[in-house]
C-alpha cells in the first residue's frame, strides 16, 4: 500500500464535477438527518471538508459549522461557496494532523465523510474528536467498508482499505462514546482498480459523548 500525500490540491478545482461525489454527499448528509437529532442551536464541525459539498447540506441544519481540510486548495474552492453564497456563521480551518496540527473549540456536532481511510492513525483522530466535543455531542463518521484496495484507482495517501465496522465499533468505545449504531449510508458504482463496474458500500457510525 502506497502512503505517499495525495495532492489534493491540484484536485480542488475539478472536485465537484464528479456527479458521484456530489451524490455521495447527499446521501451521507440524508442518512445522518435520519440517524440523530440535528439541531438549530448546534455549533459543527465537519472534519475531512474538502470544498465542502457536506457542509454545506449541513449548514441550514445547524447554528454555525467549521469546515476542517488539510488541503488549502480544497478550502479555497469551500471558502468562495462561502462568500458566493453570503453564508454566515459558516468558515473553514486549515488542519494538517501529518504536521502536528490539533483540534480545538468545542462542538455539539463532529461530522467526517470519506476522510477516515486517508488518516494513519485512526484511534489518535477520534480521541481528538472526542475532547472537543461538548458532553453529549454527537459523531457521525461515514466511510467505506471493506473495499480489499479496489476503490482508489491510484492508493497514494491511502491508509485504510476501507473499514471493518465491528472493529471500528470498538475503537469508538475504547475513545469514549456511547450509544453507538450504523448503517448503511449510501452505495457508489464505479470502475474499481482492476477496469470492472463494481458497488461499493458507504457505513454510517453514530454515536455520542457521554
């Protein structure tokens, strides 16, 4: 497996002309409005933002909400839909955990999409969400099942294949949350690595702070 960084700079700017994607996000932000209670009061975060195709389904749900990427390009193009649009109480954070970056504020909501299998080292990121969640905030983690490498045409900065969700489960508890459930978010059909139409499933893992 490759860990070389992925640039996911240069792929800003064509990001969301993938129609899969765009759909991916809806899919994602549609199964955790049905999943747990969002509320207009909730400071969030969505952590892994990209140009924020999930925050922004997000947004209208919520008080404030702070996109988080380690790509600036990412950010750029998240940060011009912020102005284009007039949004308020909406902003972006450049964190790199690579470079020793850390999470702060505190938040009722933490949010992640597609992130989880770029990050080495998993335990670490969910202890970080968990000291800046406020008691009871909820977290929505959504990422691939196990895909055996065939997801990514090109697995530079690919850490995970994919996620075993009973594994994952536990990471979850040993970080602290509780009330833990899943499902299946959504489904991508796309050429895997080796040329052939294949689906591949999107879990949803919720759970709360004590």
């Amino acid at each position: 497996m490759k860990t070389e960084n992925r640039d996911f700079d240069k792929e800003a700017a064509s990001w969301d002309e993938n129609p899969t994607r765009v759909k991916l996000a809806k899919d994602i932000a549609g199964a955790m409005v049905k999943q747990v209670t969002i509320t207009a009061d909730m400071e969030a975060l969505d952590f892994g933002c990209g140009t924020g195709l999930l925050t922004l389904e997000l947004q209208p749900l919520v008080h404030t909400i702070t996109g988080v990427d380690s790509s600036q390009g990412m950010l750029d193009i998240f940060n011009a839909k912020i102005a284009a649009l007039e949004l308020a109480h909406t902003s972006s954070l450049l964190c790199d955990l690579e470079k020793g970056d850390t999470l702060s504020g505190r938040y009722d909501l933490v949010v992640s999409s597609m992130t989880l299998h770029h990050v080495k080292e998993t335990a670490p990121l969910l202890a970080q969400f968990h000291k800046v969640m406020a008691p009871g905030g909820l977290l929505c983690l959504a990422d691939l099942d196990l895909e055996g490498g065939q997801f990514h045409q090109d697995n530079t900065g690919v850490f995970h294949f994919g996620f075993d969700r009973a594994a994952l489960r536990h990471l979850l508890i040993a970080a602290g949350f509780v009330e833990i459930e899943e499902v299946t978010a959504a489904e991508i059909e796309k050429p895997a690595s080796t040329g052939a139409m294949k689906r591949f499933s999107v879990f949803l893992l919720t759970g709360r702070k004590r």
